[in-house]
C-alpha cells in the first residue's frame, strides 16, 4: 500500500511558523505526498517562500476565508489529488516518521489520528504535559473530550466528500473539525488510534485561558448540536453538559497554570 498522500495547510501571515511546518511535512519519511498550502492572502512574499523550497510536490494556492478558516481548509480538500487526505495547521509540526506509521496502521479504515506532544512558541517541548487518548475511540467519549488533533488526522478523500467537508457555519468557527469528527462518530464512522506522539501541537499562552474558555463554550454548542441532530441518549448528553461544566469552574478557578506547570 504506497497511496498518495494530500496534505492540506491554510495559512495567514505565520511566516515563521509556516516555515518550520513545511520543513517538517518535507522531511516525512513517507515520501509520496502533495502538500497544498492555502494562503489568506499573507502580508509578506509567500510566494518567494514557497519557492525557495525548491520541492515540486508543494502547491500555494491563495484564497480569501473572511476568517473561517475552515473555508480554505475545504479548498485544500477540492484541489487535493491524493488518495488520502492529511491536515497540518501552520502552527504545528510533524515527527518524521508520522505519516508512514499511519498509513501502516490504516489498513483497510477510513480515519487515522495519532497522540500529540506540546510545544511552546520557541518549539520546546512542555514537560508533564500529555494528551490521554482512549483505546477505542467512541462517540460518548469523544463527546466528552476531543481527543482528535486536527494535525495528526488522516482520513479518505471519499469520507470526507461524503461529509461534504468542514462546515463554514459561523456559530462553528473555531470548532469545525469537532463538529465533523462528532458527525462521523455519530453516524458510525471507525476511528484508528494511534498513540504514539508523531504531531508537536503549539500552545500560545496570550489569551490562553480566555480562548479556552470560550472553547468549552463552543463545544457545548457543538455537543446540543449533535445530540439535537443524531437523537444521541439523554444519558450521554447529560454526562456530557456535567462534564464540561465542571471544566469551565475549573478554568474559571484555577486558569492554565497547569498547563505550563513545570514539576
């Protein structure tokens, strides 16, 4: 199995970071890829960038989101030419070795998201700091902590056709991959876990715990979402709303010291 890999990165004025994600993307030990990167129209020479690289299998493409990002995202999906389609936002890096090892357990599934480590803003790694993902992944466990990280997700381009992508409702924004992968759980869709840490996801701390905060709120919305449009159990769903409360006082109280905690 040696299929052709697409991998879709939007981006906006994140010239360094762009920089250090390619890198990461071009040094797979897989080396049957595309990488589609979709520009927001960037305030510096993106293009000079992407051709100082010197790699045929990149293609920019620029395209105005009027910030959703899940806009370009679903470009990088329509133009995507790979069997399999792999997400990397421009702020986040891969291990080597990441998509070989998907593509090793994939097999005959359809989706594929591995563990993540953290990274600060200068790329060093947050100790104590870990992603705990379950053995199988199920729709009430998801619903009550999303262990999906979008940069280590590899999916079919048939599923996600099928789900007609991300959606671009803006009482979504922010949480559209959360919205698809609860769409796919709920509907019966089979998710490959892999629990090594092949994907370096960055926390910036400015703003942090606001932008948490506001998160759990978006995924509350996302949760009433789906239990309202898959008719999922009122136990599931109770279990849920206790769940998330309970993060929100703790977020409230405590911060995200702990997420930064050093011992």
């Amino acid at each position: 199995m040696n299929p052709l890999v697409s991998v879709v990165v939007p981006t906006f004025n994140r010239k360094e970071l762009l920089t250090e994600t390619v890198h990461s993307i071009l040094n797979q030990t897989y080396k049957k890829m595309e990488v589609i990167i979709v520009d927001n129209y960037s305030n510096y020479d993106i293009i000079a960038l992407i051709a100082a690289f010197n790699d045929s299998r990149i293609s920019l493409f620029q395209n105005e989101n009027h910030g959703i990002i899940a806009v370009n995202r679903n470009y990088g999906i329509e133009k995507a030419k790979g069997e399999y389609i792999a997400f990397c936002d421009d702020d986040d890096l891969w291990v080597p070795e990441k998509l070989e090892k998907q593509i090793e357990i994939i097999a005959n599934n359809d989706v594929c998201c591995t563990n993540r480590e953290y990274i600060d803003v200068d790329t060093k790694i947050i100790p104590h700091r870990a992603l705990f993902i379950p053995k199988n992944l199920s729709l009430s466990n998801f619903l009550c902590s999303n262990f999906v990280t979008l940069s280590s997700v590899l999916v079919k381009k048939d599923v996600l056709k099928q789900y007609k992508g991300f959606t671009c409702q803006p009482e979504f924004k922010y949480c559209e991959d959360y919205e698809l992968w609860g769409k796919m759980l709920a509907t019966g869709q089979k998710f490959i876990i892999c629990k090594e840490k092949l994907v370096l996801y960055r926390l910036h701390q400015s703003n942090l715990s606001e932008n948490l905060e506001a998160g759990i709120k978006k995924t509350i919305k996302v949760n009433r979402h789906l239990f309202k449009k898959y008719e999922i159990s009122k136990r599931v769903m109770l279990q849920t709303e206790i769940v998330y409360f309970l993060k929100l006082i703790y977020y409230k109280l405590k911060g995200l010291k702990s997420i930064f905690h050093q011992t």
